[in-house]
C-alpha cells in the first residue's frame, strides 16, 4: 500500500476518523484495537504509553496485550483523551456531528431563475418521503471494524466527488505496511513484537525483553 493513498483520503475523513487512522499507521494495531480505545486502557505515565485492551480475546489464557503508543500517535490521541475514562476514543456519534456542523450549504451557483416557494415545497416533500421510505439509523457510541472500513470507504466516495480518484485500501492494510516498515528498520523479531504476533516457543506474547524492544521502537518513530 502506498502511504500517498492513504494521505490523499485524510482531508475526506472526519478527524475521528482521521486520527484512527494515523493511529493504526503509526503502532501497527490491529482495527479492532483501534476502534476499542478508551482513556482508561492507556497508562500514560511513562513517556512512551502503553494501551493495554482489557477485552483482549487471548487475555483469559494469561497473553497480555501491550501497545506501545509512540510522541507521534500520542500528539494524534490528545484530543480525544479529556472525556469519561470508560468511554471509547472514536464515537460515531461525534464523527456524525462534526461532518453535519461542517457540512457545506447547498447552493447552485450555475441557476439564474428565481425559486419559488412551490418548488422549496416540492424538495420538502421530496426530503420527507425519504425519511418515511428509509429511517435513519442511529449512531452508535463507537465504531466496530465495520463501521470504521465504511467511513473509509466513504472518504474514498466524496474525494470523487471532488473529482480525486483515491486507489481503495483497507484499515489492515495499515497493519500490514508498518510491519513491513519495522522489519526493513529492525528485523523480524522487531516486526514480530511491535505486531503481536504470538510465536509458538514463548508463553507471553509480550515479555519484558520484547516489550523494551517496542517501546523503543514506538519512541523512535511512532
């Protein structure tokens, strides 16, 4: 995936949406993680912090989670950090919001005719039948891997509009690219922590050893 994409979609984004995505490029979380961020599961007490999922799927068989969050993915978090501690980071409600209040009104610069009030009661009427035809779904309190790979996809929609032409890519994909990056810069092992991934002869995905390597990695370029 070229980083280029992923830059030419983030002004077409909310900036929940925007910073979930600066996030997982930056760490290398998996979108699952990202979009369950909450300032509770942060321990922001060192100068690299260290967001720990308390849902982790593998937590019950002991494997502990640890994300290192480098100055860089943290200047993106800030924002989004003075709200209840158990609430989620990345609200669909709040995304929602924003991109109405952002909106831009509707004009057509182009028509030369007056409008008459029969015509702003058609578009009314029109605006209404769409309502009773299709209710509008409420938002929820936070993203899923779903939601989160549609508000994407959604950028990549209104930049065509906008006449930019985005090549589509996916939140894993993100994942993907800084693994790659961290294994051309550190090695394999490297790439193998910052990731996660579990390697058949450890018991801890994270060890001490391994997680002073992260958090090395994440001050340096995360």
């Amino acid at each position: 995936m070229d980083d280029q994409h992923v830059d030419a979609t983030l002004p077409y984004v909310t900036p929940h949406v925007r910073a979930m995505i600066q996030v997982q490029r930056l760490t290398g979380m998996r979108p699952d993680d990202v979009v369950s961020m909450r300032p509770c599961d942060i321990d922001q007490s060192g100068e690299v912090w260290i967001y720990e999922r308390r849902d982790h799927k593998n937590r019950w068989r002991g494997h502990r989670r640890l994300i290192p969050i480098g100055p860089k993915a943290q200047a993106v978090l800030k924002p989004f950090m003075g709200r209840d501690p158990e609430a989620y980071l990345f609200s669909p409600k709040e995304s929602e919001a924003w991109r109405l209040e952002h909106r831009p009104a509707y004009f057509n610069k182009d028509r030369k005719t007056k409008v008459y009030p029969c015509e702003l009661r058609a578009r009314a009427a029109k605006k209404e039948a769409r309502k009773r035809r299709k209710p509008k779904r409420q938002k929820r309190d936070r993203y899923d891997t779903a939601s989160y790979r549609g508000a994407i996809e959604y950028g990549f929609a209104k930049a065509k509009k906008a006449g930019v032409e985005i090549p589509h890519w996916h939140p894993n994909q993100l994942r993907h690219t800084r693994g790659t990056e961290v294994r051309r810069d550190h090695g394999v092992e490297a790439a193998q922590v910052v990731l996660g991934h579990a390697r058949a002869d450890v018991t801890q995905v994270y060890a001490e050893k391994n997680l002073r390597m992260a958090i090395e990695i994440a001050r340096q370029s995360g």
